[in-house]
C-alpha cells in the first residue's frame, strides 16, 4: 500500500513541476508571437492609416471603369483564349470530315480545261476507257 | 480550273506536283476529280475518264466522292499496262483510310506517289498473269 501511494505521489508531483514550466513557455512564446504580429500590422496599415488621418478616400469607380474592370477584362480573356483555341485550325485550312455534308462543290485536277462540256459530249464509253482496268474503295 | 474551297492553295499545289511527278516518272497522264458524282460514282468515273479524249489511253483517272465516300481509279487500256488493278486497288485502299481520317490532300498525294512508283517499276512479263 504504501509504496504504491508514494510512487504516485512523486509523479504527480514531477508532472506539475514540468506543467508548470511548459505553460510558463507557451505564454512567453505567445506574447512574443502576439507582439510580432501587431507591429507588422500596424506596418502594413501604414498607408490605410494615413486616409484615415487625411480622411479622404479618393474618388469612387465610375461605372465606365466597373464595366471595364468587370465585364471587359473577364470577355477580353474569354476572346483571347477562344482565338488561341482556333488559330490551327484556321492555319491548317479547310478540314474534310468523313459524315459531313459535301459544299466545297468540285475540282479537277488534271482535267481538260473545259470540263463540263467535255463531260456532256460523251454520250458512249470509248474502248480506251472500256478495257481499262482500275479498282474501287470505300470508307 | 480553280481549285474551290476544297483544298488550301498549299494542298493544291502539292497535289498538283505529285501529278507533275507522277507523270515525270511513268508518262502516265494522272487526272484528279474531287466532288459529288451524278448517281453511280464508277459510272461517273468512267464518263470522267472518257471525257479526257485523246489522253484517256494513257491516263489514270481517280474520283473521289467525299458524301458517298466512295475512291474509284480508272485506268486507260495503255496505262493498265503499266498500273495493274492489284497496284490501283493497294492504292485505293491507301487513300480510302486517309480519307477517314480526313485528310483528302495528303491521302492523294500518297495514293499517286504509289501508284507511280508501282507503274515506274518494270513490269515482270514471265509472272502469271497481270491482273
């Protein structure tokens, strides 16, 4: 019984003694810490502090400049992205897209140079192109 | 004849000196119709081919319909000589999957530069036949 009650004695003791010292610590560090941060607030404020002693704020935003500031630069970003975006494709030109209607009409090359009446003037297949040969392909 | 909104004037020039060099190589007249054909795209193909006249012989014709999706190649009696169906259908095929992925200019000036690499080979006479 009895050693029991000393050991815990002591130990109850010890720990106060380091409790004590610890909370001694924190408070300093605290202080400190709160002090710090007062003087660099007051540092920044500076300037704050100096309209407050001039009391004169300055004139507001026109709603020239709120509409430019709100609603010009948030459209001007939107527009220079969008032009970033499509600026290869209107580099590389017209693009084929299979499933797409067909509305770039059409080209010959290689043709004769008065395509469409030398296409009407062939009224049967002449034995050059007949017994030729060739190949097809879809996709 | 213009080249239409079809191709940038960089693709058309590309297209047209793969034909310059084509025909440099083989003497074979290549002749490229892109747009919608007037009902069946080999009968179109074919009235195109006829309509070259005094060059059709020799000249290799390839239609390209962009909404049928369709690639035909003619060749003329002299030029099958030289571009075998088999050549023209490897070809074909080359070009068809070019043009599903979209690329019409580059998907012809590939199709050509085979074509008249195959027709500048010499041909192999003592081969079964040709076709």
């Amino acid at each position: 019984m009895t050693p029991r009650r000393v050991r815990t004695g002591s130990k109850g003791l010890r720990e106060r003694t380091v409790g004590e010292r610890t909370v001694r610590k924190l408070a300093t560090r605290t202080a400190l810490g709160a002090a710090c941060a007062f003087g660099t607030l007051v540092a920044a404020a500076g300037p704050a502090l100096a309209i407050g002693e001039r009391n004169d704020p300055g004139d507001g935003l026109s709603w020239v400049q709120t509409v430019l500031i709100f609603i010009g630069i948030p459209v001007g970003v939107f527009v220079v992205i969008a032009f970033l975006v499509y600026l290869p494709s209107m580099v590389r030109g017209p693009r084929y897209r299979p499933g797409r209607p067909w509305t770039s009409g059409s080209v010959w090359f290689g043709g004769p140079d008065d395509a469409n009446s030398a296409v009407e003037s062939v009224t049967t297949l002449p034995a050059s192109t007949v017994e030729g040969g060739g190949a097809s392909a879809r996709w | 004849m213009p080249a239409g909104d079809a191709f940038s004037p960089r693709q058309a020039d590309h297209i047209r000196q793969a034909i310059a060099t084509a025909r440099a190589e083989t003497g074979l007249h290549f002749s490229v119709y892109i747009g919608p054909a007037d009902g069946d795209a080999r009968e179109h193909a074919l009235r195109l081919h006829a309509a070259l006249g005094d060059t059709a012989t020799g000249a290799v014709l390839i239609l390209v319909e962009p909404e049928q999706r369709r690639v035909e190649i003619v060749t003329g009696e002299g030029a099958r000589r030289l571009l075998d169906d088999r050549a023209a259908a490897l070809a074909s095929l080359s070009m068809a999957t070019s043009f599903a992925g979209g690329d019409l200019a580059g998907g012809l000036v590939n199709g050509i530069r085979m074509m008249s690499a195959s027709a500048a080979r010499p041909p192999v006479l003592h081969e079964r036949g040709t076709d």
